[in-house]
C-alpha cells in the first residue's frame, strides 16, 4: 500500500484487495447484465404484433395523385384511383412543409 491512504492507484492495491474488489464488482455486474438480457427476452414482442388504431371507427383513406396545386387559395386537387377528381384544403403551414411534394409556394 501506498504511505498516505486514499491516495494510492488501483494497481497500488494488493492483490488480496484487488482480488476482493473484483469479486464484488462481478457480483454486481454479472447479476445486472442477466436481470438485463432476461428482461429484454420477456419484454420482446412474441407472436402476433397487436395492430394499433391511428383513426377513429369507420375512417378510410385513400390514394390520390395530385393534378394541381394552387397556392393563393391553398387547394389542392387530385383524383382518386378511379379518376374521379377531388379537391383537398391544405392549410399553408402544410403546405409550406411540403413544397417540393406538392409543388406549393
């Protein structure tokens, strides 16, 4: 040991403490790291993924192309799969956001 306790290096320890540090680091350590993978195992998803709601009962979407944008009136229109036009508000913070999807501004 070093001649002013507290101010030695770790290599300055003997090796019964260094040997008792190590022990009681791995006991430690060694529990932690299995409490961690047994955990991450039970918490992982098993089997089927639940499906999560991002819409309210009875909402549907659906695919529309664009046609034009118009941006001093902030409308959109596009058509529907079947050709059938539509037309869209679009609110010009989103449209701001989104000029180069939509060819706003």
């Amino acid at each position: 040991m070093s001649a002013h306790p507290g101010h030695g290096s770790p290599m300055a320890l003997e090796p019964p403490v260094r040997r008792h540090a190590r022990r009681v680091f791995a006991a430690i350590l060694v529990p932690a790291f299995l409490a961690t993978v047994v955990g991450a195992w039970l918490l992982w998803p098993h089997g089927e993924q639940p499906t999560l709601r991002t819409a309210a009962p009875g909402t549907t979407f659906e695919v529309v192309t664009l046609t034009a944008v118009d941006v001093t009136t902030e409308r959109v229109e596009a058509a529907r799969g079947d050709g059938e036009p539509i037309e869209v508000n679009v609110p010009r913070s989103t449209c701001r956001s989104s000029v180069r999807a939509t060819g706003c501004g």
